[in-house]
C-alpha cells in the first residue's frame, strides 16, 4: 500500500468548528470520489491547552501503489479536490510512505 499524510493548517479566518464540518462535510465527500482511492481517514486535531496547534488536522489516503495515487490526482475529481482543498486550508505539508503493519 501507498499512503500519503497531510499536515493541514486551517484558514485563519474559520474557527476550528468552521474548519471541522467544512472538512468533514463537503470535502471529504468530493475527495471519496477520487479513484484508485482505497481509503481516506480524517484526524481533527484537538488543541493543547493555552495555545494554537501547529496543524489543525492530519488527513491519510491509502492507494494501491505511487502510480494510482499520481492517476488519482490528475483525474477530474482529484483536481476538484486539490482546488476545494484551498476553501479551508492555509498551508498543507504532504509525506509520501509505504506503509507497513507490524500488529
């Protein structure tokens, strides 16, 4: 399996309410729809106390391998996706891993 993890931090101008149902309501139904896309996990941040996290959310996206993920991106959903992805984020870093299961 492919996976790709990205760091997402939200526009300054949404709470992190905002942000959530943004994210869990209109964005993750638009990237589902993605193919090759074998599985998408959404990880709200929770704030530490007294201060502003450095990310306010941590997506995955599972792919069979690297070239279902490229073909993923490029097609018409995954270019909605990555355009939409500019409604509620402000900065995203992305890692690409291959993912092992130990337990």
């Amino acid at each position: 399996m492919f996976k790709m993890i990205i760091l997402l931090t939200k526009k300054e101008t949404m709470s992190d309410d905002e942000f959530a149902r943004y994210w869990l309501d209109v964005h993750a139904p638009l990237a589902k729809k993605m193919p090759g896309l074998r599985k998408y996990m959404v990880n709200l941040v929770q704030r530490p106390p007294n201060r502003e996290p450095d990310y306010h959310g941590v997506v995955e996206l599972w792919f069979d391998d690297r070239e279902n993920m490229k073909k993923a991106f490029v097609s018409p959903e995954g270019k909605l996706t990555q355009k939409d992805s500019e409604s509620f984020t402000s900065r995203m870093m992305t890692l690409y891993t291959e993912e092992h299961t130990i337990t």
